[in-house]
C-alpha cells in the first residue's frame, strides 16, 4: 500500500499544484501560496482515501465534515453566510485537486494521458515564455517535477519487457533523486521580470522594420505618400485593409507618470475631397506656440501662473529611429522647450480635463482680451514678434478660415443628426455627442475600398453612418470632422502615434501604433483632441487630480494623510485593553470531543460487523481468518514472514525469539493452506488462544526485540 500510494501523490501532488496555481481565486480573501498549498493537502488526502480501507474512507470523511460544521455553527446565525463566502475558495481549492485526481487516475489506465499532459504542460511554459506572460515559479516547478516523474515512469515502462512497470517501486526508489533536483531548481534565483530576449528581439525587429521601411519607401504605401517617410503603416488612407509589419519607432520618457493613452502629433490635415485627405497650410512651431498661448490664457490664475488643479508640466524625451524625418509631439506643447539633442526633448501640459474646475471652460469657452493674454505670454516668458494679441487674433480669424470650410451634409444625415443633437447646449457637448455616437459604430481592419461614387463629405457620411457602419481610426477620424465643421464647429483631421503607457514614464511607441483622431476648436480654449473610434478609450482616459494642497494631495503621490489617522499611544493601549476577550476554547474542544466519538463509533461499528461476518463462517474459514491475524500482529510486532519463506521456515527462523505458544498455530495453518483438511470446533478454539495471546503481548515483544537486537 505504502509503494502505491508514494507512487501516486509523485503524480498527483505537482499536478494539483500546477492546475491550482493557474486558476483565479474568487476574492482576495486568502493569497496564491495559500490556496496552493490547500489544493495540494487536499491531493494528499484524497491519495490516502484511495489507498485506505472503507473504515478510514469513512473517518477520514467524517472528521473533515464534523469540523467543517462545527466552525461553521459556532459563527453567530447572521454571519454565517458571509463566512462561506469569503471561504469560498476552500471549496476551490479541494474541487481543483479533485479534478487533478480524476485526470491523474485516468491517465494511470491510459498512460497516453500522462505523456499528453507533460508535453502540454511544457508546450505551456514555451508559450508563455515566448509571449513573456508572467508566471510563478511555484507554476514552473510543478510543471518542471511532473515532466521529469512522467519521464522516469516512461523510461522504466519501456525499460521492462514483461509485466508491465507493477507497483511502482523503480519510480519511488528513484524519485529522491527527481525531488531533490526539482528542490534545487527552486532555490534557483530568479529575475523579478521574464528574461525579454533582447538580443533576438533587437535583431529581429531590426531586419522586420528595415525590410518594411524600404517596401514602404518603394511602394509608396503609408499614411503620407507624398511627404517623406514617417514611419507609419496604411492607418490613414482608406485601403482595403490595414497592413504593415510591427517594429519600434521610437522611445518615449516623460518625468511623470502620462496619462493613461499618450497622442503623438505628426501631421495635420484640413481638406478632404470625399476619398482623401490634404493640408494647404503648413502646420508648425508658430502655430503649435500660439495654441498653447490660447489655451494657457484661459489656465492663468490670480497670481500670474497656470493653475495646478487644471494643468501639469510634463516633461518628454522622444528618441525616434534614425529614418524619420518628421517630428511627433503631443498636444499643448510649451513655447521655447522644443530642443533637439541625442533625442527631441519637450515640456507640454497635460491638461485636467476631467476635472469640475475645466467643466465652465468647456461649457462656455472663453474669450481671451489683452490683458489675459499678456498674463498668458508672461507665464509662457514669451512676448515680441509673433505673440502679440493681434497676432492670436490673426490666428483665430485662420482657424475659422482654414478649418472650417463649406461642409454640406444631405438632407437625411442632417435630420439624423439633428435627433442626436437636440438639446446640447454648447459646442463641447455637441463634440461629445458626435464623439459617441461614432463609438456606437463597429471597428474593422478591413473594411473594402471606398466606392468610386464618394465624391465629397455628404457622400462619404451617407456611406458609413447609414450604409456601411463600421471601419478604422480614418473613417470615424473623417466622420467627426466633418460632422464638426457640419454644425459650424472648427476641426481638422490629425495623423500620429497613439501609445499605451498604463502610467509608465518609459514606453515604446511600435508601428502598428499608428493612429488618426480628430481636433476640433473651442474658442478661448483652443484644440482638443477626441477619440471617436470605437473600442478606443477616450483621449483624457486619465483621472480628474485634486488641487495640491486639498485633501487628497497630489495625483502623483502615495496614499493620501497615512499619519493622520494614528492613534496615541495611551488611546491604542486602551482600545486594546477594551477590545481583549479570552480565547473561548470550546472551539477547539467541542469538534476535537465530537470527532474522537466518531472515529469511537466507527471503530465499535467496524467491530460489530467483523464478529457478525466472522460469525456467519464455517470453522475452516474462521481458522484461516484467525492465522491471518496471527500473522499480521506478528508482523507489526516486528517478525514479519520473507517474500519467498514457507511457513515452516518462518517457524524454525523466529521461535527462538518468542515464547512458547506463540507460534502454535503455524502447523495447522500451512495443513489449512495446502491440505484442504477440515477444522474441528476444538482446533478453532485454540487458534483464538493462540491470537489473544499474541495480541496481550504487546510489551514483552517489545522488550525481546530490545534484547534481541
């Protein structure tokens, strides 16, 4: 039993370690090491069930179930409920080593099963490791163990030619061996983060990025065909599909953390003719300066400096790959940091658009005069030739020109349009509506080519809002813009990267990060990007921060007043003093009183139905029962009979170390065993002598052996 049952838990306990440390635990009540641990318990105990007799099933069950209910009983009535609850991971727990047993159990009978699982398992930590997917080590070594058991197991089966591979025993001998190494590889140290490959990656995306730069250059492909090349795929046309290889373009540093989704501006268009988009204005650093003048005029408080509750410095450094030749920066960049080094290096603001403080702003607008807009060049430390306040009013009057041209709409649009506008009472909230309404579409990455007959925007709008309703980041890009323009609101198509930051202060900005989204005016205000493309997450994903100095502190800082709330010393002494009861330890009592009478009960039940088959027995079946246990308590007193021993062997090697009777019965076990002779009531009885007087000699053999040895 002992053979078998090491023999199982060597398959069964990694396996439920494995299975249990890639399942999500419901809640966060106990840790990953913990439910773990729990899962392989529980493995082991149901290995010991299978092994054990029907009694010990039974205790084993019963105990498990006595202390179950009597902790769940001794939580007051109300509480109960949500004691289960958060101890639902128990059941977890116990449910996935279950299913471990049951797959472990079958791929005993089909052993295919157990190669099956060891070469997915290892095609797992291949795959993850490939995709640089994080896992425990706890996950790794379970795996690892398991497919070194599988191994062995698979070995000595092949290694064995008739029989089959028995009980085990090779696999238990060896399996020290297959532990310690397991252990060891344990102890290993290991990184905090996977190992990324860099070597190969930089390679690899070296040669993928080169070859797809020249196709690029060759074909003509790409969002700008007539500009040089920027490094972006087809994200801004209207082909059929959007194609292009994914390789770095640029690393990107800022000095806090961005928001949530960082846009790079790299090109800004203003006219479209129904398939495509073109610029008649050179959009640069003059017009990038006045725009952030705009929107600082507005974010100029009392005294003299933008206000922290609605803007943030930010600080950027772009090292873009040596093959591009436009420069991408983000919005609201702050005139006079532009500089070109080892990289491009920026300051901007990032803007608190979420905030209630920015709500009038964008409800409202505002309408700068000079005096504001001398606050704004002060706290820009910009004035002179290009920032006087005739020159922003040169440049709205532009904006209005450029951005804002004759955009016809059909009668149908304009009625749809209507319906999803009604009632919006400020250019903000019109933008907004246009903005989600758009995202109610379906994006595709292969959407077909425009048809032939779009000659203009109210073709073009027609065409996606009632016919085809689905596209990429151009098509809703387009639409927003148009649409903008529709209800007299300036906008302009913009093309760029749109990175994924997760609030990280280093990113890599990839190809296939390319993106279109739309700009539109607020007057006072100036640009604002929105997002209009569906499964996108909006432009100012980050959250709303508290003005510095309110309660809740910086947006960048850890958790909010943490000494604030400790106690004094003398109120921590007394509320322990007050909140101190005595262990009540009847808790502990009460289950261990209750089980010690079940196994009682299950023993004297177990007792009653031995002497009532025992008693149902012919005399020669009551012998053979009797010298079996004659033999079993000789043998847990230490004389247990050889593999290949007869009785009567057995007999002459151990009677010099016992006393006399003790072996009586050995004669008429072996007539019993090889004669077929019947047995007397007289013989029986003395065989029951004879088993009483071993078993009352517990002690004496004790001592014997002590002498003996």
């Amino acid at each position: 039993m002992i053979i078998g049952l090491i023999y199982d838990m060597l398959f069964l306990i990694p396996f439920a370690i494995a299975v249990s440390s890639l399942l999500p635990i419901a809640g966060e009540e106990v840790s990953g090491p913990v439910f773990v641990a729990f899962s392989a318990a529980a493995a082991v105990v149901i290995a010991v069930i299978r092994h054990v007799k029907l009694r010990e099933k039974v205790l084993i069950a019963g105990t498990a179930a006595i202390v179950l209910l009597a902790v769940i009983l001794y939580h007051p009535r109300a509480e109960r409920i949500d004691f289960l609850a958060s101890h639902i991971w128990i059941a977890e727990a116990a449910l996935s080593a279950a299913a471990a047993a049951i797959i472990c159990y079958l791929a005993e009978r089909y052993r295919v099963l157990k190669t099956a699982a060891a070469l997915a398992g290892t095609a797992m930590l291949i795959g993850f490791a490939a995709f640089s997917v994080s896992l425990s080590k706890i996950t790794v070594c379970a795996v690892f163990a398991y497919t070194l058991i599988v191994f062995a197991d698979t070995v000595q089966h092949r290694s064995v030619k008739e029989g089959g591979r028995g009980d085990g025993e090779h696999l238990v001998s060896v399996s020290p061996f297959i532990i310690v190494i397991v252990i060891a590889s344990a102890l290993l140290w290991t990184p905090k983060k996977p190992y990324d490959w860099g070597f190969v990656r930089s390679i690899t995306e070296s040669v993928m990025g080169s070859v797809a730069k020249i196709n690029d250059r060759l074909s003509g492909k790409g969002w700008d065909s007539d500009t040089p090349f920027i490094g972006f795929s087809d994200r801004a046309g209207f082909g059929s599909s959007l194609t292009g290889i994914g390789y770095k373009v640029m690393d990107i540093k800022t000095s806090k953390a961005a928001d949530p989704y960082l846009y790079l501006t790299g090109r800004v268009y203003d006219s479209f003719d129904g398939q495509n988009w073109d610029y008649t204005r050179e959009y640069g650093e003059e017009e990038r300066n006045l725009e952030t003048a705009e929107t600082v005029s507005a974010l100029v408080g009392s005294d003299g400096e933008v206000s922290k509750a609605l803007a943030l410095t930010v600080d950027l450094t772009l090292e873009q790959d040596s093959y591009g030749t436009d420069q991408f920066l983000p919005s609201k960049c702050i005139p006079g940091t532009l500089k070109h080094k080892s990289g491009t290096e920026v300051s901007y603001y990032k803007l608190n658009v979420n905030s209630p403080e920015f709500a009038p702003l964008l409800e409202s607008g505002h309408e700068p005069d000079k005096s504001e807009w001398s606050e704004a060049s002060e706290a820009l430390g910009i004035s002179g030739g290009g920032f006087a306040y005739e020159d922003y009013e040169a440049y709205r009057d532009d904006v209005y020109e450029d951005y804002l041209p004759k955009t016809p709409i059909s009668e149908k649009t304009k009625e749809y349009m209507d319906g999803v506008l009604e009632g919006a009472s400020s250019d903000y909230e019109k933008l907004s509506r246009i903005e989600a309404m758009l995202k109610s579409f379906s994006y595709t990455e292969s959407p077909g080519t425009l048809p032939e007959t779009i000659k203009g925007s109210a073709d073009f709008l027609d065409y996606l809002i009632f016919e085809k309703k689905e596209g990429y980041c151009s098509y809703f890009a387009t639409a927003f813009v148009l649409l903008a323009r529709a209800y007299d609101i300036p906008a302009r198509y913009v093309q760029g990267y749109r990175t994924e930051t997760d609030g990280k202060m280093h990113t890599e900005v990839m190809s296939v990060d390319a993106h279109a989204w739309p700009e539109a005016y607020i007057a006072g205000i100036g640009w604002l990007p929105f997002e209009p493309t569906p499964g996108m997450r909006g432009i100012f994903a980050a959250p709303a921060w508290k003005t510095p100095g309110e309660s809740g502190g910086s947006p960048y800082k850890g958790p909010e007043n943490i000494g604030d709330a400790a106690e004094t010393e003398g109120d921590a002494g007394e509320h322990d003093a007050a909140d101190e009861k005595p262990f009540d330890w009847k808790k502990i009592a009460v289950p261990v009183i209750f089980v010690v009478m079940f196994a009682l009960l299950i023993f004297m039940a177990d007792g009653i139905l031995k002497k009532k088959r025992y008693a149902r027995m012919d005399e020669r079946l009551k012998a053979l029962y009797l010298c079996r246990q004659c033999m079993i308590l000789l043998k847990r007193r230490g004389l247990a009979r050889g593999e290949s021993e007869t009785l009567s062997e057995y007999v002459i090697r151990v009677e010099d170390k016992v006393p006399p009777g003790f072996l009586d019965f050995g004669t008429l076990y072996e007539k019993i065993l090889y004669s077929g002779m019947e047995v007397s009531a007289d013989e029986r009885m003395k065989l029951e002598e004879n088993l009483e007087l071993i078993r009352k000699s517990g002690k004496h053999m004790l001592h014997l052996r002590i002498a003996n040895s």
